[in-house]
C-alpha cells in the first residue's frame, strides 16, 4: 500500500488528449474493422481450402 501511494501519476492536459483523440479513435476504429474482416478471411479460407483440396468445389477460370 506504501509503495502505491508514492506513485507518481501524470495525467497530460485535456487539450493534448482532446487532440489525440482526433486522430486515434478513427485509426482504433479501421484497426478493429480490418481485425474483423481478417478474422471473416480466414473463416473462408479454412471452410474453403479443404472443399478445393478435395475436388468438391471446382473454381472455373475468369473469361476476360
């Protein structure tokens, strides 16, 4: 408890933090829409693959 109460914390001005905000929030957001978009990935890679793999789902060639 001793040690605790000698912890020096700093806390910066709100303005700096109002500031910050602006740009981190935005990117905190694309981080966990990409980390969902990863995760759907590679659900469809792994219902996918084994389909491919065993000739059960057949991928005909794009025409151009």
């Amino acid at each position: 408890k001793d040690d605790m109460q000698r912890i020096e914390i700093l806390c910066p001005p709100s303005q700096l933090i109002t500031d910050a905000e602006k740009y981190l929030v935005p990117i905190h957001y694309e981080i966990k829409n990409l980390t969902r978009q990863i995760k759907n990935l590679l659900r469809t890679r792994d219902l996918l693959l084994p389909r491919l793999l065993s000739g059960q789902t057949v991928v005909e060639p794009e025409e151009n």
